[in-house]
C-alpha cells in the first residue's frame, strides 16, 4: 500500500498528555519590583477573566500611582460617566476618551 490511512489513538481532551505535566502557576508570575511597605500595598492577579486585555491595561494605567481612595472614588465616576479612561497606547478605532 503506497497511502494508508491510519488514525492514532487519542486522549480524552480533558486529560494532558502522560509527558506534559503542567507547571505550578506560581512559578510563571514576576512581579518587576517589591513594594516598599509590605503592609501598605497589595499584588493582584486575575486568570480566565471575561476582560479585554486593551481595557484592563489602561484602566491599569490610569489609577496606577493613584492612592487607594483617589482610585476607587475615580472609577466610580468612571462608571457613572463622569469622568473617563484615556486611551493613550491602544488607540485603534476607538473614540479619544471611550466608557
């Protein structure tokens, strides 16, 4: 036989391969720097939400360097629309100064 068809035997989905052992979600998360007070700051992690990337990241820039207050009274106005998010890296096709 010159072609064959032959199909391979394969896993149940929900199941990895024997060979691939996932790795431990700690071990892949680098913060670039430590706070200076431990007991004033806090690191934040969110996976598999129902987030947009670009919208996260310049909501993520605005309150950046924003005390705790400052930046929850901001994005309440930013959610009664008062006050808004600027786009400032990821502007394609999007207004000057989206909700």
């Amino acid at each position: 036989k010159p072609f064959s068809l032959k199909r391979r035997a394969r896993l149940p989905s929900h199941e990895p391969p024997p060979s691939v052992t996932p790795a431990p979600l700690a071990a892949m998360v680098k913060y670039s720097r430590e706070a200076k007070n431990g007991s004033k700051s806090c690191k934040a992690m969110g996976v598999d939400l129902r987030v947009h990337y670009k919208n996260t990241y310049e909501t993520a820039r605005a309150i950046k360097g924003m005390s705790l207050r400052v930046a929850q009274q901001y994005l309440e106005d930013v959610c009664e629309k008062k006050r808004c998010v600027p786009f400032r890296k990821y502007t394609g096709c999007i207004g000057r100064t989206p909700q």
